[in-house]
C-alpha cells in the first residue's frame, strides 16, 4: 500500500510541476518514479521487498514484463513508450543534466503527455 501511496504522490507532484524557465526533465522522473513505484507495489502482493528490489532494481521494462499476464495489457506502442523510457530513466538520464541530451534537443526523451498517460494507465490498476 505505501508504494502505490507513493506512487501517486509523485504523480500529483507532476501534475502541480510547471517549469518557469521551460524545459525540464523533472516531470519526465516524477512519472518514472510513479510508474516504478507502483509496479513494484503490484508485485508486492506476492514477493517480499527484497525481491522485488534484487528482481528488478530501477527498470520499468522488467517490472513491467513480471507482471502476471492479467495485469500485461498495455498496448504495443504504450509498451515502446515504456520501453524508451525505461532506457532513459534505468541510467538515471531524468535525475542528471547530460549534456547530449542538450545538444541534440532532448530528442531521445518520449512523448511528456503520452508518458503522462501511460502513467496514469499504469496507476489504474488496483493493489
């Protein structure tokens, strides 16, 4: 329950987010940690928190796919969504100032409000 509490409390952090000076990577962590979060709190339900934790670490993709098959229904192109975050966020590429992703425009980032959606998709499910 305290991670999905979690969860949300990141996801009503992004939504009060607005960055006065333009682009931030911040929200784009703030759904991440949400997403994390609550992924992990569905396999709370069945495995201890050390597990989850040695299972999966910080990766989206992994929690993702643990997922009993009942709780695997994001689309094809949510789970690319997914997945191109998770490449960014695994690294910690929304917690530090990289320096190519800068020069190239924050190209590599994902969608924000496709992102912003698959979260909430994500924190639909119950615990």
């Amino acid at each position: 329950y305290g991670f999905s509490r979690m969860a949300k409390h990141f996801l009503k952090c992004r939504r009060d987010f607005a960055s006065p000076d333009g682009f931030s990577a911040v929200p784009y962590f703030l759904l991440c940690r949400a997403i994390e979060l609550h992924l992990k709190a569905l396999h709370l339900q069945t495995l201890r928190q050390k597990e989850v934790k040695e299972l999966y670490w910080h990766d989206l993709e992994k929690l993702y796919l643990g997922l009993p098959a009942s709780l695997q229904d994001l689309t094809a192109d949510e789970l690319a969504l997914l997945r191109k975050a998770n490449e960014i966020y695994k690294e910690k590429g929304f917690e530090y100032f990289a320096v190519m992703d800068a020069a190239t425009g924050y190209t590599r980032f994902p969608d924000l409000t496709a992102l912003d959606a698959l979260a909430v998709r994500i924190l639909s499910h119950d615990v």
